[in-house]
C-alpha cells in the first residue's frame, strides 16, 4: 500500500463528540478533550487563512492531490508524465495542477543518488512558489523502504516492537525523519498502526510493532513523537485497522468482521495514541468492515468509518488521506473519478496516487462547481492540508535542502549506531 503500502452532511458542522475515552459508548484509550485542543491550535492561523483566502476553486481542488512524478529531475522530460498531466516535465506538472504534494519512488524514477534527490525536491518546491509542497515518501523501514539505499538501514517495525521499549521506536523515527528532511521529503508515510493478529496477513506483518495493541500503541505514539523530533509529518496507518487481513488490498478487498467493540480492543488503541501525540495525518484503508459500515464500500470511501469513528468519536481533526488509489481494492466498485469525490465526501483531505489524475482532478472539480462537495467541505479539507503544512514549517517558504548537508547526514555513524542497538536488544 502505498502507501505500503465516516457521519454529517458535507460542510456540516459536526455533533458533538461523546465524552472523550468513548467510541458508540464503548471505552478506548482515545485522547483527552485538551489534547485534542493543543492537536487543533496550529500555529500560523491566521497566515492559513490569509492564503485560503486568495486561492481560486482550481487552485484548492489540486491541494487535495499527491500524484507521483516520473523523472530523476524536476526538468526532466518524460512520456509517462506527458501521457498521465498532458505536460512532460515534474516542474510542469506541479505548475499546471498546483497539488497539495507529490510523493517520491525508485520505479518512477524519482530515486538515484544524494544529490539528484536533493536537487529533484528542491525543483519541485520551486515551481510551486505561491504554496510549499508536502513531498511525501513511503520509508517504514523493512520491508517498505523507498528510499533505500540512500538512507541508514533501520530495523523494520516488527524488530523495534520485540525489544518492548519504546524509546527505540522514537530513535528510529528521529533518525528516519533527520534524513528524509535532509533530502527535502516533509511528510513520511509511518508509522504503521495496524496490529497483526492474523498471522496470514500478506500484506502488513512484520511491518506492524506486534499483534498486541497494548505494546503497539506505545510504539506508534513514540514513533510519531521521534517524526516530530525530527521536524517532519508522519501518517498513522492504515485506519480502521487492516491487521486482520488475508487478502492483499493491491489486488483484492479484504472484509474484516470485527466488531465495534473488538474494534475498540484491537484496532483502535495505536489510532488513538498517535491522535494523542497529535499525529498529522491518518492512512485510510482498502478494508471493508460491514460491522462498522453495512455498505460494503472500503474504509477509504465510509463516511461512517472516516467521519463517525475517526473524526467524530476519536476526536481527529488532522488530514486524513488516502492510500494509493491505484490499489485494486478500492477501484472494485467505483470509476476512478468517482472514487475521488466519493473519498472527499466520506471525510478524506487528500488524494493519494491517483491512477488516471486528470479524470480524479476533473471529477471533483466538476462536484464543486456542481455542489455535490460544498465550498465549506472543500474549504475544510484544504484547511487541514494548510494546517498540516504551517504547524511544520513549510507555508511560509519552501525549505530548500543542501546536498553537502545531505550527503553528511545520511547513513553517517550516528545513524548507523542506533540501529545497531535496536538489532542487539530485538528478540
């Protein structure tokens, strides 16, 4: 999913939340009503409104987008991009549409060497200079990392979850997090908060902290705090919970039968810590639950799910995003511009990998204009992603790398040492 890896009308104010601690009046470990608070006081409110203000209805629809890029450099003529943006260069791209962000992959090409990934996010923040970019990455460590062999080799999630401390899992993310800032990547996709109890799961594994809730939500709230350490966003994933899973969400749909309230025992803790550590963005996930939303749809288009459970009851008020919309999971049932609007109108803020972009953009732009998303919903989204973006240090100006800085601070012996000291205390 990449990244691997739901509720009220839109616009709408919401109800109130239930007593914090409370999800359908069962008891989680959900954060306290003034975590909550300090989670929504982001600085840089008036400066989030002062650029909503200015930006066109274009201009906010394609703050909603991460596409992938093709090409080792932000001029880089490429027939992928020519044929998926209509325009051949990264740079042109970024400047036609104007996405929320971009993520970065070795098989798009975007992934050589020090300096050439320095120099390609320092391009792309360049045509995009009315609004910073997230550049994003998918660097779990383990199984799932993109951005190797670039950066210090840590040990995956499962490793760090078997020493049972952690404060390893929050060295590990502070040293991610320190490198992948050092190259320009602002937004990390991990930690994942899924926890494994189906010992089956193709697709999760070892790339959960164990199959506990109780060890793996100190895991995912210490690794969120060592992301912030670090000064970059991290993404809690994949929301319900997709630890419960035989089936691949790439290439099928997983159901999961849990309860609401085996829900609130397995799934949601490691959620909840995170929101508690004030987690900026949550991962949606290709699963259906039907005992939390008899839809049928996946979690990534439930407004149940994405608006009652996560925003509503959890009391999360960050971006919610999307994995991958390219993932067979969640193109089973919907077009894929149908899939954007439907995303959107369950709760999410931000379009991740769609696979045909211009009929995604096209398509929520058109329920704008035709009220099907309503201003106040669109402005909502795109006051996350605002928010997102000044409570780490990228609306005022886009950060600009240094290569030499990059080269000293990737893999350097420091770095290195943590990971040794997590492989020696594993078990």
């Amino acid at each position: 999913m990449v990244a691997g890896c739901a509720g009220t009308g839109a616009g709408a104010t919401p109800p109130a939340r239930q007593a914090a601690g409370q999800v359908n009046g069962t008891a989680t470990t959900a954060p306290s009503p003034s975590a909550t608070s300090a989670a929504s006081a982001t600085p840089g409110a008036s400066k989030v409104e002062a650029v909503l203000a200015r930006m066109s209805v274009e201009d906010k629809v394609g703050q909603l987008f991460m596409p992938v890029l093709y090409g080792s450099a932000a001029d880089t003529v490429s027939g992928e991009n020519q044929a998926r943006f209509g325009v051949g260069t990264p740079a042109k791209a970024v400047a036609r549409y104007r996405p929320g962000g971009v993520i970065l992959f070795p098989w798009a090409g975007n992934v050589k060497n020090v300096r050439q990934v320095v120099a390609l996010t320092n391009g792309l923040q360049k045509a995009s200079p009315e609004i910073p970019l997230l550049v994003g990455a998918d660097q779990e460590n383990g199984r799932v990392s993109r951005m190797a062999p670039l950066v210090t080799e840590m040990p995956g999630a499962s490793v760090i979850g078997s020493t049972g401390d952690p404060s390893l899992a929050r060295k590990a993310a502070k040293v991610t997090g320190t490198e992948l800032r050092a190259l320009g990547i602002n937004l990390d996709f991990a930690p994942v908060a899924d926890v494994n109890i189906n010992p089956r799961n193709p697709v999760i594994g070892p790339r959960a902290y164990g199959s506990d809730p109780k060890k793996v939500a100190p895991m995912v709230a210490a690794a969120v705090q060592g992301f912030h350490d670090a000064g970059i966003a991290s993404t809690a994933k994949h929301f319900p919970g997709h630890g419960d899973t035989n089936v691949d969400s790439h290439s099928g749909l997983p159901v999961i039968q849990h309860s609401l309230s085996q829900w609130n025992k397995l799934d949601a803790p490691p959620f909840a810590a995170a929101i508690g550590k004030n987690i900026d963005a949550i991962m949606s996930a290709h699963v259906v639950m039907p005992k939390l939303d008899p839809s049928g749809d996946p979690a990534t288009l439930s407004k149940p799910i994405l608006t009652g459970l996560l925003r509503e009851k959890l009391g999360f008020d960050g971006v919610v995003s999307t994995d991958a919309l390219d993932m067979a999971g969640v193109r089973k049932k919907y077009g894929d511009g149908q899939v954007a609007v439907r995303a959107i109108q369950a709760g999410v803020d931000l379009l991740l990998m769609p696979p045909d972009f211009p009929k995604a953009y096209g398509a929520v732009l058109a329920a704008v204009k035709s009220g099907k998303i309503s201003t106040a919903r669109l402005d909502q989204s795109v006051r996350r992603l605002l928010k997102l973006k000044a409570a780490r240090g990228l609306l005022d100006r886009a950060p600009v790398a240094d290569p030499a800085e990059a080269e000293r601070v990737l893999r350097s012996a420091e770095h290195r040492k943590v990971a040794q000291l997590i492989n020696a205390r594993a078990r």
